[in-house]
C-alpha cells in the first residue's frame, strides 16, 4: 500500500505562527505497507526562481524547533515514503512573530 499521510495524529498542512524563542513541532505520521519512512525538509530561499530543498537530519514523524529565531521562518516539507509508488508530502509555512523591540 502506498503511503498516506494520518491526519488525526498530524499536523494540518499550511501556515503555522510561531512566537521569537517559543518551540514548535511539527508531525508527520504516515501509513502504509510495508511502514513508510518519513524525512524531513526545507526549502531554500528561491533562487533564480527555483525552489530547492535541503534536507534535515531528522528521519521520523516528529520535528521540534526550539527556541525559534526568524532565520526559521520557512516552508518545511515531511515526504513519506516506502517501496510502493507514489510518495506523500505534507507542506508547512512557519511564520515567526518577532519580539518588539523596546
């Protein structure tokens, strides 16, 4: 069977807004036979208007962002995949709020 993505259990794709310094997670849990492998990636800012990705060294359906900067505002793309065709992705775009300064 092909990979799919859980919604229960994950995070809805789309635009999540993040304080400077707080943490988020963002999850990924994927079904499918045989189980498939979830990785983890960000895009690069585009250039010449072409979007490439990097991938993170995070392999599983769970990322934590800690103490965010707004260096971290990005798209993050979970790709699961297994030996069965197609993939399955699921896109976000982490927004920061940054702290005032006073």
């Amino acid at each position: 069977m092909p990979p799919t993505i859980d919604d229960i259990n994950s995070t809805p794709a789309g635009t999540i807004v993040v304080k400077e310094d707080s943490s988020v997670t963002l999850k990924c849990y994927a079904e499918g036979k045989p189980e498939p492998i979830v990785k983890w990636y960000r895009w690069k800012k585009y250039k010449h208007l072409v979007s490439e990705k990097e991938e993170l060294n995070y392999v599983g359906n769970e990322v934590v962002i800690d103490s965010i900067k707004r260096n971290d505002a990005n798209i993050y793309e979970c790709i699961a995949k297994n030996s069965v065709p197609p993939a399955t992705s699921r896109i976000f775009n982490i927004e920061v709020q940054c702290k005032k300064i006073t």
